[in-house]
C-alpha cells in the first residue's frame, strides 16, 4: 500500500479531513485562542450537556482499545491490530507533547472571563491542553475504520463521529480549537503511517506462510 493509492481508495474520506482542517485553521488565523472557543460555545442546554459528556467517550483510549479487542474476538485481526497499533502510536506522541507543552486549559485560560457554561459534574483539567488525546484517539480510529470499508461512502460517519468528540471537548471546556486541530492531525497521520506499513508487514508475513 502506497499513500497514493490510500487516498485513492479513501478520497472522499481524505477530502472530508482536508475541509476540516482548512475550516479550523482558518478559525485559527481570524480568530484568538479565547474568541474562537466563544464561537463554539455561544449556547448550552441540559440535552446537549448530556450528549457531549458521553459522546466525548467515543475518543476516550477505553473505548478504543474494547473496539480493537472486539475486532480481534471477531477474527478481525489485521483490522484490530491496525486500531491498536494506530491507538499506540497516537497516543505516544499526545502524551510527550503534552508532557513538554504545559498549554493552560480553558478552566485556567478563561478564569477571570465572564465565561458561564462549565458544566457541573465534568472535572475540568488545567493544564496539558495541546493536543487533545480525545481528538487524537477518535480521528485515528476513524481513520483506520474507514480505511477498511468497502463501501466509502460510510466513511463520512465515522468523521462525523470523529468530529463530534473533537466539538464535545470545546464544548465541555477541555480543549481550545488548535489543541483539537493538532489532534485530528495527529490521529490522521498516526493511521496513515501504521496503514501503509503494517499492510506491507502483514501481506509480507502472509506471503512468507503461502511459501513455507
């Protein structure tokens, strides 16, 4: 597998990530770190306050590593160790990132705004903002998942999915727009990488089997 036939196969998948992450670097540039999270968050609700609390869980890395062992359970092996090894990968480097760029969160950031709508019962962390490790999570899982569909076209709901848990953690006030941009391209990128090289990897060793 080469990058160019994955965005073959994946184009509409592709496109859709490139229309995002145009829209959310133009944000960037127009707007400040404080008045672009504003934007997101211009209204709140009780049933949107549900919503996102749980649905920010689809990037979280337990669901991610129940949905690789699920897959292996299912005989689906190439498919889970590509979740699992994009999920690693990821992973490693949002938390050194983390580690290294202490980026204030909105709890901190927009202590001394006018800002109303944290929401009672989420722990509001302070600090490690930059990337979001939720986004990091959801966008590489929707990137492998949609990477083996036979029917494309059903990719575009896993980076609805993807997308969703990236808003959920502005809208929870865990993250600021670039920390969630950061992430999406992270988790992008991370599947991308173990997609191309694990395939080789394992068409190799199945072709080594074939002959023995």
């Amino acid at each position: 597998m080469t990058l160019t036939r994955l965005y073959k196969e994946n184009r509409l998948f592709f496109i859709g990530c490139i229309v995002l992450i145009i829209i959310a670097s133009l944000i960037l540039l127009f707007y400040s770190k404080a008045d672009g999270f504003y934007l997101f968050n211009p209204y709140h609700s009780g049933f949107f306050d549900f919503i996102f609390i749980y649905l920010t869980n689809l990037g979280d890395g337990f669901f991610v590593v129940a949905v690789g062992l699920l897959l292996y359970f299912f005989k689906k092996k190439f498919l889970s160790l590509m979740v699992l090894s994009s999920y690693v990968v990821s992973g490693i480097i949002a938390q050194v990132l983390k580690y290294f760029i202490l980026e204030a969160r909105p709890a901190v950031f927009l202590k001394d705004s006018s800002y109303k709508y944290f929401i009672d019962g989420v722990t509001l962390h302070n600090f490690h903002a930059f990337p979001s490790g939720h986004t990091t999570s959801a966008f590489a899982l929707a990137a492998v998942l949609s990477f083996s569909l036979k029917d494309k076209k059903y990719s575009m709901i896993f980076l609805a999915a993807a997308t969703l848990v990236g808003y959920s953690r502005i809208y929870l006030a865990q993250h600021f727009m670039d920390d969630v941009l950061a992430g999406a391209i992270i988790g992008l990128l991370s599947a991308i990488i173990c997609w191309i090289f694990l395939e080789k990897l394992f068409n190799r060793l199945l072709y080594k089997r074939k002959t023995n």
